[in-house]
C-alpha cells in the first residue's frame, strides 16, 4: 500500500466498499464491483462494522475484492476486541492478501453497560503499534478537518490527529465540503511537524435529508448552496460537480491521490473513476 502511496508523480483514486446485509444492498454492491472491474482504483477499503458487527461479512467481502485483482485496505476496529483478538484479526486479514489496514477506534456502543465499559480509554493507535508490532501491514488512520465531534477542542484534536498520524503511513479523512477544511487539517499537521500523505475523502451525497443527517454525526460544516444545489431537478449532477471540484483543488494543492466513499453506489463511483484524468492531477 506505501508503495502505491509513494508514486507522487501519480495521483491515486481509491474507492470504499462496504459488506451488504439485504438483496438490493448486494445488488448495488455486485454492480459497483463491475464498475471497478473495468475502471480499477489504486486500491479498494473494505469496512469493518461496530464491534465487529459485520466481521464474517466484511472479511468475505476482502476476500470477493482480491480475488478481482484489486489491493485491499481493511478497515480494523479497536472497540469491542480485545489486544488478542486485534493481533489475530490483523494477521488473518494479512494472510488473505491484504496490503493495508485502517486502524479505527471505533463508533461508541449505544446503550450496553459492559460495552461501554469495555469502550472507554480505547484508541486507534493501540490498534496502529499492534500492527507494527505483529504484520508487515501498511497501516492507514482517519483523519477529521473539522475535528472529531467528541474531541474536547480542536487544539486538542489536532494533536491527537498528528500523533497517530505520525506513527502511520498515510491518513485518509473525514469527508468535508469545503476546500479550505483540508487545506487547515494539512497546515496543523505540518505544523506539529507531521508530513505523512494525507489523502481527502469524498461523499458525494444524494439527497438534502442524507447531507444534513451524515454531516450532523461527523460534525462536518454543511454549506447552504449545497443543500439548496441538491434540492432542485438537477440536485446530483450538481453535488458531483461540488465534490469534484473539492477533488480537483486537493490533487492541485498536492494530496496523493482521493478516496471515495461509494456507499455502493455504482454510478458514483464510475463517475468519478472516470473522471479522473490519465494525470491524475484534476476531475473534469
């Protein structure tokens, strides 16, 4: 995965799947595996599901992606396993064939005394120094522009963010919607003395009502024109052209490459491998 990432003279587009749970999601899923047979990206991020949730689902899932030929980031949780189970996990996912893993904490249980007991304290980096310790993973960790929606202050957050950055290879962020978001996140981060590739995540949302609820959880800004821009007849052409204006100016600015959170949209996702320019330096 470094490998892919070091080629800064080549700007990367990656794709995140997630495992479906009903028919239609498997029908969307199935359709946007297509779309990366014929368009494939730098590589492929395969979700891992609250506490585990969706573990035997998403590791199948890993195993569907690379037997397509796509290189694979698997995302990993700290919450709800223990130090055992994480070592075990990392290196079966290593064994399949993975080159990566996205070391997560984790959302936080919703109303499970023992799981919340078992919750507190827990943080990615535990997950990154156990991937040092036992794979020769490459190890990836999220990142937020606006800051984690539990952090204490973005000051705070900011340091936290460069500490378990600087024990990766490489973050990929928060979704956001506007460039200015990334472009502070990457000051901080050089700030504190961190210049790890940082490579910005793009949703391209579909709905008003899904905009505003995704970016209340993540505490990510949502601009006015573009609810408005999606509230009219042309409302996803024109959400495609925000995100991919937001991608062009992060690959002009320097980022690696884009990663995309499909949520398997197929469509989407061919629009914007498609649209990335045999450069990889613009979306048009």
């Amino acid at each position: 995965m470094s490998d892919v990432l070091d080629r800064y003279g080549e700007r990367v587009c990656s794709v995140e799947l997630w495992p479906a749970r009903t028919s239609d999601q498997e029908h969307r899923l199935t359709a946007t595996l297509d779309v990366l047979r014929s368009l494939p990206p730098a590589f492929v991020s395969v979700t891992y599901g609250a506490f585990g949730s969706s573990r035997h689902e998403s590791l199948a899932l890993i195993e569907r992606v690379l037997a397509d030929g796509h290189r694979v980031l698997a995302h990993l949780a700290v919450a709800g396993h223990s130090p055992e189970q994480l070592v075990a996990l990392l290196t079966h996912v290593e064994r399949l064939g993975a080159d990566g893993v996205l070391a997560l904490r984790g959302d936080p249980p919703l109303d499970d005394p023992d799981d919340r007991a078992r919750f507190v304290g827990r943080h990615a980096l535990e997950l990154v120094e156990l991937a040092r310790q036992h794979t020769q993973l490459s190890v990836g960790v999220a990142l937020h522009p606006s800051g984690h929606p539990e952090a204490r202050s973005l000051e705070d957050d900011l340091d936290h963010q460069a500490a378990k950055l600087a024990r990766a290879d490489f973050g990929i962020t928060q979704f956001y919607f506007e460039a200015a978001a990334l472009t502070r996140l990457r000051g901080a981060l050089r700030g504190r003395g961190v210049t790890r590739p940082v490579i910005p995540g793009l949703l391209v949302p579909r709905s008003p009502r899904q905009l505003l609820r995704m970016g209340e959880m993540a505490a990510v800004r949502v601009p006015r024109e573009l609810v408005e821009a999606l509230e009219g007849p042309d409302g996803p052409a024109r959400a495609r052209t925000v995100v991919g204006e937001l991608a062009s100016a992060a690959l002009e600015e320097g980022s690696p490459g884009v990663h995309l959170f499909s949520m398997n949209q197929p469509e989407t996702t061919a629009w914007l491998l498609e649209r990335l320019d045999r450069r990889h330096r613009r979306v048009s």
